[in-house]
C-alpha cells in the first residue's frame, strides 16, 4: 500500500498554531488535545488514502477533508513517500 508523505505549509501550520491557541482560551486545554487528536487521525488516513474524498477544485486538483464542523483540510496530492 502507498504511503504519502504528508507536508504541511507555513501558512496551514500558523492557522493551526493560532487555532490550537483559542481553544485553550476558550474552552480549555482538553479541547485543544482532542482537536488535535482528530487533526492527526485525519492526517494518518490522508497518508494511504488521498483519493477517497472527492475533489473539492477541479482546476487546482484541491481536495477537502472535514476535521470538525468549523474545521476542513484542504489538500493536493503530489508526491509518494518511499
């Protein structure tokens, strides 16, 4: 089974540091650990399954993955991981 490497931008990553933050302020840091758990299963699963969402831009080749209600993952396939 393929594996994918998965690569995360600067952009995508301040998003993540600047959210993690609020939800210790907002709700705790137990809410910041189970985001962040869900953050990572969805992750895991994008590594050997890109493909099995439909693609969110056609143009761009774009997919989207829901992580939480308020929360999605927008990504590309590029390249596999040996």
């Amino acid at each position: 089974m393929r594996k994918y490497e998965i690569e995360i931008s600067p952009f995508a990553n301040e998003k993540i540091i600047r959210l993690t933050d609020y939800l210790v302020l907002e709700w705790g840091q137990s809410s910041k650990n189970n985001f962040l758990k869900k953050l990572n299963e969805v992750v895991l699963k994008l590594q050997y399954f890109p493909k099995s969402l439909p693609v969110f831009n056609q143009n761009l080749n774009i997919y989207k993955r829901v992580v939480s209600k308020i929360t999605t993952v927008n990504y590309r396939i590029s390249k596999q991981k040996s």
